[in-house]
C-alpha cells in the first residue's frame, strides 16, 4: 500500500465530505455520537489530501498477463 499526502481528486474529496456531514447529522440526530465520532478520520483524510493506492508487483503484472494470454489462446 502507498499513502500519498495532497494527492486527492477534487471529486473524491467532495464524496468523503459530504459522508463526513452525513455521519455528523445522522450521529446527532439519532443521539448515537459514536457515528458522529467516525467522521473525525474522514476529517482528517479531507484535510490531508490523503490518497492510498495499492501498489501491484511486477510479477504480479506478467503472471496476469499470462494468464489472459492462455484464457484468449484456450477460447
């Protein structure tokens, strides 16, 4: 896994946001404010910017590939 600081897409920032106002409401509203507590690392994943990929190895890569070559090769 790779965790990038400030590397976040504006539309997957407006979509955390928005869950991050979702979860306040529906915390505080229904008087369940641990759900409203879940929001503080939605929070601080919309501040930082923070984007986490998966990162896929080189072998990984070829052996799919293989795999699909065989899968196209048999059909």
């Amino acid at each position: 896994m790779k965790v990038e600081l400030f590397n976040l897409a504006i539309d997957t920032l407006f979509i955390r946001y928005n869950l991050m106002i979702a979860l306040v409401v529906l915390g505080v509203v229904t008087g369940w404010y641990w759900v409203a507590a879940l929001a503080l690392p939605l929070f601080l994943t919309c501040i930082t910017g923070m984007k986490i990929t998966r990162t896929v190895t080189e072998e990984a890569k070829t052996s799919r590939m293989n795999t699909l070559k065989r899968q196209r090769i048999a059909a």
